[in-house]
C-alpha cells in the first residue's frame, strides 16, 4: 500500500505526529517559563525571545553551515534577554509584566528587522532520528522522525520535575519564588538566582526559536512563531508550574494544531475554522476548568505578581 | 567673560533652533513644489514583508522596476494591514509624499478603503490589485489582475503526468474567488489528462502561517498526494516540506525552483511590471486610467516557472499545446457541461466563460474532483 493514503486510520497517526512536530517549541518555552516563574517571576516576553531565537539560530546556521551552532547561538541570544529581562526587573519598583511586554516588542521587531535577508536563502537544517526504520509505511517512517530536541525537552521536563522536589537547587529556588522574606532569613540570594532563572528561561525560549527555524517548519519568516510564545506562557498556568504538566500540556497542543490540517486531508472540512482556533479553544476551556473564583491558583509560587 | 560666551552660544542655539523649526514648516512645502516641477512620485502600499519570497515580493519587484523608469519616485510601505491602517497609509502618501499615483496590492484593500480614498482625491490615480471594479465606482481607480489560473491550468496538466496516485494536493489560504479560480483551474489541467484525478484541499486561514502549512503538506502527503501545489503568500515551507518527504511540487507566486532540484516541476509565476508600467505610462502622459485591466500569459502578466527535471517529454508537449492555444487567445478553461464538486452545474452545457468574463471574477464553487469544502 505504499504510495496510497490511509483514510481514516490516517487521522490518529496524523495527530500523533503533528503533536510531536508541533509540541517543541510549546514545550521548551514553556519549561522555560516554569523555572522562571518558580523564582518569582513572569517574563510575558517569551515570544520576541522565541522569534529572536528563531532568526539568529538560522542566521547562525546560514553564516557557519552547521545548524548546531545555530542552537547553540539562539539559546545565547535567548539567554541574554533573560539577562535583559532579570536585571531591568530587578531595579526597584519595575512591573515584571510591563519589561515582559516591551521585551516581546523588542524581540518581535529586532528579528524582523535584521532577519529580513535571511527569508530567501536556505540554511542548513538539524536532523532526525529515524525511530520508524522497522516500518515499511512511509507515514509511519515520516511520523517517527523525531528531532533531538524533542527528545532533550521531554528528559529535560522529568529532570526538572525531580529537580524542583528533590535538589537544594529546587528548593532554593521554590524558596526565593514563595517568598522573598523567607529567602532572606534563610541567607539565600534572591535577585541572582531570578536572574539566572530568567536567563536559564530566555536560554530554552531561544532554543524553542531555533527548533522553529531550523527543523519544523525548518525556515525563517515573519510569520514563524505566529503566537506561539504567548500559548506556552499561558500553558504554565494551566500546567500549574509541574514540568510534567507542561510536557502533556504541550503535546495536547500540538495534537489540536494538527487535528484540522488533518481532518482536511481526507475531505472533512466543515467547520475547519473551527478546527484551526481548536488551540486556543482548548486554551479558554482548560483555563474556566482549571479557575473558580471559590479558590486562587493552586501550585502558583507565592511571590508571583499574578497572585500577589 | 565666561558670560558672555554663554549667552553668544545660547543666541546661536536660538537661531539654528528658529532655522531647524522653519525649515521644517517650509521644507515638505518647497519639496512638494520642487516635486511638482521634476518627478512623479508614486506610492506603493503592501500588506505583507517586500521580501516573502512571494506575493508581495512579486509586487516589490514590480515596483522596483518602476524606480529604474526616469522621471518617477516610488514610496513604499509594507505591512499595512487590511483595515482602516491602509487609508492612513495612502492618505500620507498623497499629503507628505505628494503621490499622483498608488498601487494598493492586497485584494482587502479595495472595499472600502480604496474605494472611499479614491472619492475623497479624484485628482490621485488609484491602481489596485485583483479588485473587481464596476461602472458604479470612482473613475481614477485602475482596477489590474493577471490571469494566473492559465498558469495553473498547465501546471495542473505536468502535475497529472508526474503523479502515480492520482491524487493531488492544494495548500490554500483563504477560500476568495481568486483561490478558487486557481484550485479548480488546476484540477480541470489535470482532468484534461486523466478524468479520474483528484485535488485534495486544506485551507489554512491565512495567508502566511508557516506552521500550518507545514502540517498541511504533511498530512496531504500522509494521505497519498504526490504532487502539491499552494497559494499562500510564502510556498516556501510547502516546497521544503515536499522535498524533504519525496513528492513533487508545482511554485507560486515566483520562481522556487532553487528549493526543490529534485521535486519542482513548475510553477505559475506573476510579472506584475508589465500592468504596472501600462498604467504607470499613462498615468504620466495624463491620460484616462484604464479601469479594468487584465492579461495572462498572452498579455505577459504571468509566466510560468522552466520545468523541472523531472518533468517528462509527453508532459512538456502537452502542456506547451495548451499553452499555445492561451498565447492566440482562444483556449477556454472554464467550459459547460461543468458541475462542481457538490454535483450542481456551474458552468451549462454549451457556455464558454473567456478569460476577461467578470463572472469568472465572483467564483465561489469547487469543481467537480476537489475533494474540500468552501
């Protein structure tokens, strides 16, 4: 049967793939967001750091041919918006939220500014690992292509999960973003270690960019991230700052991206607008299930300003 | 001493500060003035990135030819959504810039903004693309578009001849008549080799979100289309994907033959500066615009891609037949008996819509053999 389509069975492996494919970068902004907000802050400019990421990955990747160092370089890049991010909120009286916003414009509008050469050359892209070679279907081949930094971001989502209950380092922390007085006391240094948890975030965020650009879809444009910072974000919330969470969140995510394309596919496309805002649809319902106005946000570090 | 010194440069600040603020109130005055004397500045707004390797590259390029022609100054903006930013836009091309003339590329653009702008400046000539303009509005708008479904139509027939499942594959943006056009026009190029092909269509639901697209062309793939082809501002992503997963692709808006060596076979290509230099011409000589003004390959407002390598004799020869019949003017795409693909008659037995039909302009069916849905 190779060549021919797989009709309905097609829609399960469809979705299966597309949740992998689509879920990286959720998930690596996401795991970002949660370091960070487990130190007691928000940083809102994810998405400018996603896309800025993005850009230098592939510019990296275009100017030394290897697509690694184009990783390498957005998560620098990302790293040092963190830095950005950390240090402006650590002045005295500075809205986390407000610096969040104007470092997502600033992002946003510094990688379509210097990117505009890159749209029309191809960089050289990462790899995958073949993990569908005992198939002989091609679908099944092709959904089993599996980039490494999948891989890297869903050992990365239980090591963290380990790390926030069970390491000095997380529960260092899990103190600093409960609360500052009790950091304090205990002799820990409180803005370092938001600064490093911001630039950790900024360094993920940057790689989920270059994940974007350099493998799926595996190209630089304006219209590359198209959100998707802003989604992971929101995620952390409805994962409830639990790295496990944010894995399943992220692979529910990208299930719903490709649910539409795929039911298209085989001709079912009434109601594909629909279909399309099923993301953000799943966002707005999980969000009403997940609050009641009985009880505040349960698992939210106490000294996040969303809850202060 | 040391005040005096203070109060000489402070004088001196005052009057190079009264000089700055003077020429600011005069400059954009003698400018315009000086304007009015030597060029004719033409303003050219875009709703997406000049450089997206697609439809409004293809219009920059357009534009770009103009700025070569002597006499002419071209202002440009991209990015101007389809809303009321895009009045905005053109109002400060005519007032700061002094534009006789503005290109509005995006098919949004028409209704209301131009319409209403061209009301309120009937001196300023309005050039925009894909509108259908009718007796009843303004007279200085110049209403231009290209007959790119000739190009698909020939696409659609080297697609057959390629494709081993039958089954083709099309990434659309949004369903407008003009999507459509293109969708069907492809199909009816394949059918006329083999009747029992099909196109299978996803709408994305805009015209650049390079995620989607990619998803598309995969499940398209998945569901054994070999051959894709798309309109969506950038067909960068879908000629990746396609060659990363072994099928063929037929380009849009410009030539990305340079992405797929193996897969590309060809593509329907715009040439927008051949109607922008025929109203750019005779806006300078102030004439009347040309209100409706159209061309396909004939008129040389679209071009096709080379073929690929991997396109076969037999395909080449069949679609450089048809191809001739388009450069005389009398072949027909859209030809009775046709049904569309929910099995009522869209064109009756015996009709033959030319290519200048406007009915042809307000297409809101999928032929027969699309498999999707408006």
């Amino acid at each position: 049967m190779t060549g021919s389509g797989l009709g309905l069975w097609g829609i399960p492996l469809e979705v299966l793939a597309g949740a992998i494919r689509v879920s990286t970068p959720y998930l690596l902004v996401s795991l970002g967001e949660c370091i960070t907000e487990k130190s007691g802050r928000i940083n809102l400019g994810l998405e400018g750091v996603l896309v800025m990421g993005a850009m230098a990955g592939y510019a990296t990747s275009l100017a030394s041919g290897s697509p690694w160092l184009g990783v390498l370089a957005a998560g620098l890049v990302g790293a040092l918006f963190g830095l950005l991010h950390g240090l402006l909120c650590s002045m005295p009286r500075v809205n986390d939220i407000a610096i969040g916003i104007s470092i997502m414009l600033l992002g946003i509008g510094l990688a379509f500014l210097l990117g505009k050469p890159l749209i029309q050359p191809q960089a050289p892209t990462l790899g995958a690992i073949p993990f569908g070679f005992w198939s002989d279907s091609p679908q099944i081949r092709s959904a089993l292509q599996i980039n490494p930094l999948f891989l890297l971001g869903v050992l990365l989502a239980f090591v963290l999960h380990y790390a926030f209950r069970y390491t000095r380092w997380g529960m260092r922390l899990r103190i600093v973003g409960d609360s500052e007085d009790a950091a304090r006391a205990l002799g820990y240094p409180v803005l370092p270690t938001r600064i490093s948890a911001t630039m950790l975030g900024g360094f993920l965020a940057g790689i989920g960019g270059a994940f974007l650009s350099l493998y799926y879809p595996g190209s630089w444009n304006e219209g590359l991230s198209s959100g998707q910072g802003i989604i992971a974000v929101a995620l952390v919330i409805f994962a409830r700052w639990e790295p496990l969470r944010c894995l399943w969140a992220s692979l529910l995510f990208g299930a719903a991206g490709a649910l539409g394309p795929a039911l298209q596919s085989i001709g079912i496309t009434s109601a594909y607008y629909l279909l399309n805002a099923a993301p953000y649809f799943l966002t707005l319902a999980i969000l009403i299930a997940t609050c009641a106005p009985n009880r505040t946000l349960q698992g939210a570090p106490g000294e996040l300003s969303l809850v202060r | 001493m040391s005040k005096a010194k203070f109060s000489a440069s402070r004088r001196r600040f005052m009057q190079t500060a009264g000089a700055a603020v003077a020429m600011t109130a005069l400059g954009p005055l003698s400018f315009k003035q000086a304007q009015a004397a030597g060029k004719y500045t033409i303003g050219v707004v875009y709703v997406g990135s000049r450089s997206d390797y697609g439809y409004n590259q293809s219009h920059a390029e357009a534009a770009a030819s103009l700025k070569k022609m002597p006499g002419l100054k071209v202002v440009e903006e991209e990015k101007v959504p389809e809303t009321v930013a895009v009045q905005k836009t053109m109002e400060a091309m005519i007032n700061e810039d002094g534009a006789k003339m503005v290109f509005a590329t995006s098919f949004g653009y028409f209704n209301p903004h131009v319409l209403k702008m061209a009301a309120k400046y009937p001196a300023v000539h309005f050039a925009h693309c894909g509108g259908l303009w009718t007796d009843k509005d303004p007279k200085n708008i110049s209403s231009f578009f290209g007959y790119i479904d000739e190009c698909e139509y020939l696409s659609g027939i080297v697609a057959a001849h390629a494709s081993k499942s039958k089954k083709l594959g099309f990434i659309a943006a949004k369903p407008i008549p003009q999507v459509l056009r293109n969708i069907n026009a492809f199909t009816l190029g394949a059918q006329s080799i083999d009747p029992s092909i099909t196109t299978h269509v996803i709408f994305t639901g805009d015209w650049s979100l390079p995620v989607k697209e990619a998803e598309a062309a995969n499940s398209l793939i998945d569901q054994g289309c070999d051959v894709l082809t798309c309109h969506v501002d950038g067909p960068k992503v879908i000629v990746e994907t396609a060659e990363k997963r072994g099928v063929y692709t037929c380009g849009y808006h410009a030539n990305q033959a340079s992405l797929a060596p193996k897969g590309y076979l060809t593509g329907a290509e715009w040439n927008w500066a051949t109607p922008y230099k025929i109203l750019t011409d005779a806006a300078v000589a102030g004439k009347a615009p040309v209100n409706f003004l159209r061309g396909g390959l004939k008129e040389g407002f679209v071009k096709m891609s080379p073929y690929g390598k991997a396109v076969s004799d037999k395909a080449k020869k069949m679609a450089d037949g048809a191809k001739a019949g388009m450069m005389k003017g009398d072949f027909v795409i859209f030809k009775g008996p046709l049904k569309d693909n929910a099995g009522k008659v869209a064109v009756a037995e015996g009709v033959k819509l030319g290519q200048q039909d406007p009915v042809l302009e307000q297409m809101n069916y999928l032929v027969a053999g699309v498999v999707g849905k408006i």
